[in-house]
C-alpha cells in the first residue's frame, strides 16, 4: 500500500519504565488487580515536583479529629495545673504548719538556696526554741535585716524612744514566766485590747501574719495587724495586746513587720521555771528542749534584742515583789498611763487585785504555778 505511512519502529523500553508496568499473564493479559496501582504510580511519576507542591495536602477528617482532641486535653491539664497551684498558693497562705514546711525544705536548699540567701537570720539565735511547731528556729523569725524598715521610716524612728499613740503590744517569755497573768492585767486597762480568745490565751505569730516574707511566691499576707486593730476599736481601746511564749522566737519578724511595737519580755527564776516546766512534761528530761533547754533556748533568743529601745526585759520576781512599782513602768513602754492616783492602782483599769492576783502562785519566788505558759 503505496499511501499508507511507514510504521515506526518501536522503540525499546528502558529499565525504568519496564519497572513500572505490570506483570503480563498470558491468559488475562494485564492484571486488572494491578491496573489502578501501575496508573497511579505512572500518574504520580510524571507529575514535577513543582506540581506536587503546589498541589494542597488535604487532612483526613480523623487526623483534625485526633488534633482537637489533643489540644483540648492539653487545655484541661493546662486549666488543672494552674487551679491546683491557685489552691495550694491559698493553702499555703492559711497553714502555718505548711509555711514552716516550705520554709524549712527552702532553707535547706530544695529551692535553690533562694530563702537562706535573701532572708538569712541574726548571728546568734539558738538553732531550737519555743514548743509550738516547728520547734527549730527558721530565717524567717529573725531576719538580719529587721532594722530595715525602722531605718527607712522616719515615723518609726521618732516612736524608737517614744511609744506611738496605738502601738501593738507582744507579752513574751519562755514559757510558765507569767505571761498569762500579765496579759491578763493588761486586759483591765481600757486604752489595751488583749486578745485572750486563742487555744491558751496564746496567739502565736506566722510567717504572713503581718508583712509576708514569700517574695518569691504570689502568698498574700493575712493582715492580723488590721485584724487585731479593728478588734480593739471596737472596744475603744487605743493599743491591742497578744501574748505567746513562742513569740519570744519571732522578735526579729514582729519588729521587721510592726516598726512601732512594743515588746515586754518577762524572765523568770530557772529554777522556778525548770521545775513548772517539768512538771507539764513529766515524761521529758530536765536538761532536754522542753524543760531547762527550753529556758536556755527562748531566753537566749529574747535577750539578743535586749538592747532595742521597743523590748522591757522585766524580771517576773520584780512584777510579783513590786508591782506598784514595776506595772507603771511597763505601762509606760506601752504608751498608756495609769487611771488613778499615783499609789499604784487604776482606777476602772489595773487595781491591787490584779496585783495580788500575780503574786498567788504555788508559793515560790517566780509566784506562778503551773497552770499557765
């Protein structure tokens, strides 16, 4: 046929494209099986490379599915993490037993040593004191740096030698030295709200109970200043009184968070208060932290702020022996005067009964007996 065109002839496959056909059944002719596979394989061979980035990736819907539900498990452990730190952060602030726990784990440098730098206590302090919890003495109690906010307050300055008009009052002393019995002569005075409705009479200050000392935690302060003042307004009283022998641990912190308080710290006789203490704790050794360890250790901790103008060291055999003599002196650290004539008692405040009422005692020089700290 002289019209027809030449056939070609058929050029040889090369190994690459051979690779990509399918098997060849005799019988069947391709695998219909393989068919749609060696097209797509073909398809996606000669498509460019540019083309298939150009090309959109398209998500199966259970990808996106899974992927919301991941980031809404990450919201919730997101949510529950900062609840449960809102909580402990409140937690922390209403338990004074996990405030010391905290303190003391950063004090041995669980947190990086970062509370044994920034609040290091005065040289000094006895490493126990006090019987209420934690019994060991912690930076924060009596921080080197207690003098700081009187120094940078002129008010508090001027009040260093002269008690100001609503000054806070700390009755202090190892315990059995007649610190119940003198706040509770305090009490009869009405310019003075003692507050005596603690376990004990006792009201024993915490780390946030006045100026907080979490400077590296959100921890609020619980403000018992403000507490206690609204207190005694309501009273009519001008000054508001607390007393806790464990407090006589903590003077460096009351005088850091109250510039202008006044601090009366009673000591008594050590044998007097060897043999009071060990009768409350008859199962504990005489030398041990509770009975004459424990005189050692408060007393000590109280007499190094001897010298600070806002602490009265009075010797409770002095208070017993002459109180006439001894309660105006005390009143007058405080700020208040006595209401009555100059014999010594007070008319509608202190009287010779309160007096006497020290001196009745189990009958020793200290004239306190055992049923008080």
């Amino acid at each position: 046929m002289s019209g027809s065109q030449p056939q070609q002839p058929q050029q040889p496959l090369s190994p690459q494209q051979q690779s990509v056909l399918p098997p060849w059944d005799e019988k069947r002719g391709l695998k219909t099986e393989r068919r749609s596979s060696s097209k797509l394989s073909l398809a996606v061979d000669s498509r460019s490379d540019e083309e298939a980035a150009q090309q959109p990736l398209l998500a199966s819907p259970t990808s996106a599915k899974e992927r919301r539900s991941r980031r809404g498990s990450k919201l919730i452990a997101l949510s529950l993490f900062v609840a449960l730190g809102i909580f402990y952060i409140k937690l922390l602030e209403w338990s004074p037993m996990l405030q010391n726990t905290v303190w003391q784990l950063g004090s041995m440098g669980l947190f990086g040593g970062g509370i044994s730098s920034s609040e290091y206590q005065i040289a000094g302090v006895p490493s126990s004191c006090g019987n209420a919890a934690p019994l060991q003495t912690l930076s924060w109690m009596n921080p080197a740096d207690f003098n700081d906010t009187t120094l940078s307050d002129p008010a508090a300055l001027d009040h260093l030698s002269k008690p100001a008009s609503d000054a806070p009052l700390f009755v202090v002393g190892c315990g059995h030295s007649g610190t119940t019995e003198l706040i509770n002569i305090l009490d009869r005075h009405p310019d003075v709200y003692a507050y005596l409705d603690g376990p004990g009479m006792e009201f024993a200050v915490q780390p946030n109970s006045f100026e907080t000392p979490w400077r590296w935690l959100p921890v609020a302060s619980r403000r018992h200043d403000r507490w206690l003042k609204g207190l005694a307004e309501r009273e009519r009283a001008s000054h508001w009184a607390i007393k806790s022998p464990s407090n006589i641990c903590r003077i460096g912190y009351i005088l850091k968070s109250l510039p202008t308080a006044r601090v009366v710290m009673l000591v008594r006789d050590g044998r007097d208060s060897m043999l009071s203490l060990k009768a409350r704790f008859p199962d504990h050794e005489v030398s041990g932290p509770l009975v004459l360890g424990r005189w050692i250790n408060d007393n000590t901790a109280g007499l190094l702020f001897a010298s600070d103008p806002r602490m009265l060291v009075v010797r409770l055999e002095d208070l017993s022996q002459r109180p006439k003599e001894i309660l105006p002196y005390i009143l007058a650290h405080v700020g208040v005067g006595l209401k009555g004539g100059a014999n010594g008692t007070a008319g509608g405040g202190l009287d010779s009964g309160g007096a006497r009422r020290l001196q009745a005692g189990d009958g020793s020089s200290g004239g306190v007996g055992v049923g008080g700290e």
